[in-house]
C-alpha cells in the first residue's frame, strides 16, 4: 500500500539544511546586497549620500580599472590552463603507461594531485 505525503512529513529535514541558509543569507547574501547599495553612495564615516552610478562611471573612465581587469584575465587564463593542463596531461600519461589499477580512477587521482600541488606552490609563490 503507498503512503500518501503529509505536509509535515518533511520537516526533518528542513530541520538539518536550516542551519546551512542562516548562514548563508547572514554572511553571504546579506553583505553582497550591503555592498551593492553601498556602491551607488559615497559613504564615509560621518554622513553617506546617493550619487548614483557615479561611482561606475568613474571606475570604468579610470585607465588603472582597465589594467587592472587585463592583468586579472591573463592571470586566470594561464593558472587555469596550466593547473589543468599538467594535471591532465600527467593523468593521462600515467593511464598510457599502464600503472596499476582502476585507470579512470587513477587518472582523476593524478589530475588532482597537480591542481592541489600547483595551487600550493602559486601560494608559495604569492605569499612573499
């Protein structure tokens, strides 16, 4: 006989994931929505007021915004293409060369060992 579904039937489990959007709209959601109101006013300690797009007007007419957004383009563009690319390549070496085991397994294994040990090393390298 199938049981019908009560409305209350799933509480439990709201119960668990609760937790979870508390936190998330507390200090995820709620400072992201700060900061976009916050962007179209000039805010100091002592007083705010609304300028508006103001504000993006003068970061896009500002030629250090337009290097700064290149510089963070190239940057993403290379560690992502060399992380992957030398986890990839290494996994699939080692699946070609016939190494023991579960291949596909193996090769995941692989991938992530070099984007875990290139994001280390990067941190080494940034961390001065």
């Amino acid at each position: 006989m199938r049981r019908t579904k009560r409305i209350g039937d799933d509480r439990c489990g709201y119960v668990f994931i609760a937790p979870y959007y508390i936190f998330f709209v507390m200090f995820v959601l709620f400072p992201i929505l700060v900061n976009i109101g916050l962007s179209f006013t000039d805010f100091n300690l002592k007083s705010i007021s609304f300028v508006g797009v103001e504000n993006y007007v003068t970061m896009i007419s500002d030629s250090l915004f337009w290097i700064s957004v290149k510089n963070t383009l190239i940057y993403v563009v290379f560690t992502v293409l060399f992380y992957h690319g030398t986890g990839a390549s290494a996994g699939t070496c080692a699946e070609k060369c016939g190494a023991v085991g579960d291949k596909v397994l193996q090769r995941d294994h692989i991938y992530a060992i070099c984007d875990i040990h290139g994001g280390y090393v990067h941190g080494l390298a940034v961390d001065v």
